[in-house]
C-alpha cells in the first residue's frame, strides 16, 4: 500500500493529446525528430537524430514535444519494457511510431522522470500485460486502461528526489552491462588477433572438417519414446527451452549445442544426460557435439560464432541444418600451443565476467527493490 494519494495516471497526464495542440509549431519549426520503435530501448535510451522534414510526416503518425513520456503499447515491446522520455528532439518536436502511447505530464503535479519510471515498473508492466485487447501477435495496451491506472503522488520535490536516486542505479547498472559487453567483445577481438579471419584463413592454418576435432552425438540426443523421457531424473527440453536452459545454467564440460535451423552457437554445456554425470536430455532441434580437449571446443565455439553458418543449411520450407553438412565445415586449425593460449586468456576474461555479472546481480536487485518500494 503506497503512503502517498493515489491518483488516476489520466488526471495528472494528457494520453495521447491531439495533434492540433501544437501544429503550429511544427508547421513553423519544420524539421522534427523520427522516432520509429526500433530508436526506443528496453532501458530507456532513445535516438533523436533521424531528422524529418514535417510536410513528409504529417499524418499517419504520433506526435510528441519535449518531455513527453513514450510508452510502447504493443506486444512484445510493451511486455520488454520499450519506453522513453522524449527529450534532445530536433526543435523540441518529435514523429514517431502509432505503437506509442504518448504521456504528457501536468507539470505542476508530476514529472516526467516520475511517470516514466512507473509506467517501466515490471510490477505495472504485468498488469498491463493482462490488460491488453486484441488477437495473438496484435495486443495492445488500451488508452483507457492507461487512463484509469492508479499511480503513487509524492510531493514534486519527493519525485525529483527518489528519481535522481533511481536514475543514479540504472546508471551503474547500465555501466556494468557495458563492461560486460566489453569483455565479450575483447575476447573476439584476441580470437581475430591470434587466428585471423575465420572464413579467409588468412593466416593459412592446416584445414580439417568438423567431425575430425568432436564426436557428433545426434544419435544420443533424447531417449527413443515420451515414456523413457518422464522415467529419467533429469529435464527434456524443446526447441525453446533448450535455449532458456543452456542461458540460465553453469556450464562446465566440454559440450556444444548448435542449433539445427543454421542460427549461430547456442552455448556451452555440460555433460548431458546420456552421460554419467548428465544434466538433461535435449531434442532433435540441437546438434550435440562432445570435445575431447577443452581447448579445442573453446575454438570451436568462437569460430561458429564467427562464421555465417547458416550458409551450410539445406531446404527451403524447413530449413535444417543437417548432421552430414555440419561434420563436413571446414575448420582452419591452428597449433595445439596457440589454441592453449587463447583458452588460458579466455578463462581469465570469464573469471572477470563472472565477477561483473555478480555486480550486475546485485544492482539489478537493488533496483527492483527500490522500484518495489516506491511504486507498490
């Protein structure tokens, strides 16, 4: 229960406020930003640099100044947290996406940093979510249920406050999940450095096909009927689990898991469940391949992240990636000696990884709990 007044978002906002409310000043200024949703992000970022001209844009659009709040009202993008304050627009002026809501505060009641930060609360986002009307593919978050959502009202100053602090987190948190991409990013960057290009094998290493550096265990890969899989003490994972599972695990064995329609490695895993020491059974919509040496998988990991491998997938209406074309990739192989090095560098780089993502953990928690506290 929130100790401040509890106030409809329609009383202290204009949703979606008529264009003719400031036409003139775009007929006037002409040059606005455009906004399409692929320029607002899941943490708040928008670009304004696309520059339109307003007699180009006039209709068939949302329209938007300085300060208002874009809230993506659309599946999945409402649901992934798409939102934004419009702010540095060219001219103060803004065209963009008819999938935005757009909030336009009463200043002299609430701000926009405070409307935003409530309308990104995962908290409302799910009460949004079993609001939205519409057919599968198509929901969208109705005006009126906007309108009538109920928003905690602190003092102008109490806002301000709570959402420098806010914005003070997000800020770390952001940083943090940049070093992380810093780090991927610099482990590609030494694969290149010390290998070269993975397709041109620039630097001319002894070829040799897939199947001679792993064995391929497409034939291991789930038990035979429904009935041995509910048996068995570990998980049985689809063509979408499998992906949730191997993002959210500890990997510690030299396995791959790459997938059967040509999309690039999908990860690391460990032994699984055919082995002794299993962890599941996946099905026919992943390749599992065994590594002897960690070494090698390491390599070989990087190099298909690093290939356009779905070059090598076969039919048009169901396109796979086949046992036989995935044994037959040629793999460019270095000297054991170098492939050591890299795997010693890329253990160091993890450990570092691994430390930046307890970080982001624990920033990620204070976060939500901050956001807890003062949106509940």
């Amino acid at each position: 229960m929130s100790k401040w007044e509890m106030v409809r978002l329609g009383d202290v906002c204009t949703i979606n406020p008529p264009k003719k409310l400031t036409q003139d000043l775009y007929m006037e200024l002409n040059e606005v930003s455009f906004i399409p949703m692929s320029d607002v992000t899941e943490d708040g970022r928008i670009n304004t640099s696309n520059k339109r001209n307003y007699s180009d844009v006039s209709n068939g659009f949302s329209y938007f100044i300085e300060d208002d709040v874009l809230f993506a009202k659309i599946t999945p993008c409402m649901e992934n947290g798409k939102g934004t304050i419009a702010r540095g627009l060219i001219n103060g002026l803004g065209v963009g996406s008819t999938e935005f809501h757009v909030l336009r505060p009463n200043k002299n009641l609430v701000t926009s940093d405070w409307v935003y930060r409530f309308l990104s609360y995962s908290g409302f986002r799910k009460i949004a979510e079993r609001n939205m009307t519409g057919s599968a593919g198509q929901k969208r978050v109705p005006k009126a249920f906007l309108e009538s959502t109920l928003v905690p009202l602190p003092p102008l100053e109490t806002q301000k406050q709570i959402t420098r602090t806010l914005d003070t987190v997000a800020g770390l948190l952001a940083m943090s999940k940049q070093q992380l991409v810093e780090l991927d990013n610099l482990i590609k960057s030494t694969f290149y450095e010390m290998f070269g290009d993975p397709v041109r094998n620039e630097k001319g290493w002894k070829i040799k096909k897939l199947i001679e550096l792993c064995e391929n265990l497409d034939s291991k890969r789930v038990p035979i009927t429904s009935k041995d899989r509910e048996k068995g003490i570990y998980p049985y994972y689809g063509a979408s689990g499998i992906v949730d599972y191997v993002k959210n695990f500890i990997f510690d064995g030299s396995y791959l898991l790459v997938s059967e329609d040509g999309a690039n490695l999908l990860a690391r895993v460990t032994p699984i469940a055919f082995s002794v020491s299993g962890k599941c059974w996946v099905n026919n919509h992943a390749h599992v391949l065994k590594f002897d040496d960690y070494y090698i998988q390491l390599y070989i990991e990087y190099f298909i992240n690093n290939i356009d491998i779905s070059r090598y997938v076969t039919g048009s209406a169901q396109p796979k990636l086949n046992q036989a074309k995935l044994n037959d990739i040629d793999i460019p192989y270095p000297p054991v000696e170098l492939l050591i090095k890299f795997a010693n560098i890329v253990t160091k780089i993890e450990e570092q990884k691994s430390l930046v993502k307890k970080a982001i953990d624990e920033t990620q928690y204070l976060f939500d709990s901050l956001m807890s506290r003062y949106f509940d």
